[in-house]
C-alpha cells in the first residue's frame, strides 16, 4: 500500500508540473490574442497540445494507481476520491500531509487555470465580435443607396448604385 501511495502522489506531483506549464502557456497567450498576432497563438496552442497529451497518460497512470489502491482498501474506484484517501490516512501522517500537500497545489493550479482560461475566452468571443463588425460595416459600406427612379405610375423603380453580390468575393 506504501508503495501504491508513493507512485500516486508522484505520479500527482508531475501531473500538477504539466498543468503549471500549460497555466504558463495560457497566461503567455493573453498577450498575444490581445495583440492578434496568429503566428504566435498557433505555437502556443501546438506547444499546449504536447502538454495534454503528456497530461492524458499521466491521468491514465493516475486512474489505473487509483484503481489498485481501491482494490487493496477495497472500495469502489469509482467513488473514491484524493479527499477520501487524505481522510484515510490519518494513521500514516508523513504520506497524508504529502498527499494533501499535493493536491492542494493541484487544485490551486487547475482553479488559475480555469480562470486564466475563462480570461482567454472572452477575450476571443470579444476578438470575434470585432470581426463580425467589421464584416458588417464593410457590407454596409457596400450597399450603396436606392436610386430615385420611378416609373409612369408613380411607382419606385429604383436599383442600388455600386456592387450588389452579398458575400465575400475571394477575388477582390
């Protein structure tokens, strides 16, 4: 059981490693979308990749540490949880207070995270409702005004002045 509990909390520290630089990454990235440049946002999100995929077989080494810890104290993997282990091992208080020391910075990383994240987020939904204004006015700005035409029954014949295709002309 000692050793199971040594290789989570290991496995748990190197876990929280990765997150803290993908938290690095995603604050690097504020920046960056802010100032639009693209070529710099593409090897951010390139670079975060590789940290998740790193973080998937750690959580796959995590899950499978879980699951034979769970059969040694048997209790369903399933519902237990780190609080549950840290609670457990009273009786062993070097590895509870290291455990716990793990998954406090744990769960202080992935809290930065969801907020720097959360951060990012509307900082492109807001990139993207600059764009979709822009598209806007330049479609405006094309339309050009009715002409004041009419016919012998008093009846508007008028055409728009200038380009009248809607849509986006790949051409021009």
């Amino acid at each position: 059981m000692a050793s199971l509990m040594e290789e989570l909390i290991n496995i748990l520290d190197v876990e929280n490693g990765e997150y803290e630089k993908l938290l690095s990454l995603s604050m690097k990235k504020t920046p960056v979308i802010i100032s639009a440049d693209l070529e710099t946002l593409s090897r951010i999100t390139d670079d975060e990749q590789e940290i998740v995929n790193r973080i998937n077989a750690l959580d796959k080494k995590r899950d499978e540490g879980m699951k034979d810890i769970a059969n040694v104290i048997n209790k369903d993997v399933n519902s237990l949880k780190l609080t549950d282990l840290i609670e457990m091992l009273k009786s062993r208080p070097a590895e509870q207070q290291k455990l716990a020391e793990v998954y406090d910075k744990l769960t202080d990383t992935l809290s930065q995270m969801k907020r720097i994240n959360e951060q990012n987020k509307e900082l492109i939904e807001s990139s993207l409702e600059m764009v979709q204004f822009d598209l806007n006015v330049l479609q405006a700005y094309k339309a050009a005004p009715e002409t004041a035409n009419y016919t012998n029954n008093a009846y508007s014949a008028g055409a728009y002045m200038g380009d009248n295709k809607g849509g986006f002309d790949a051409k021009q």
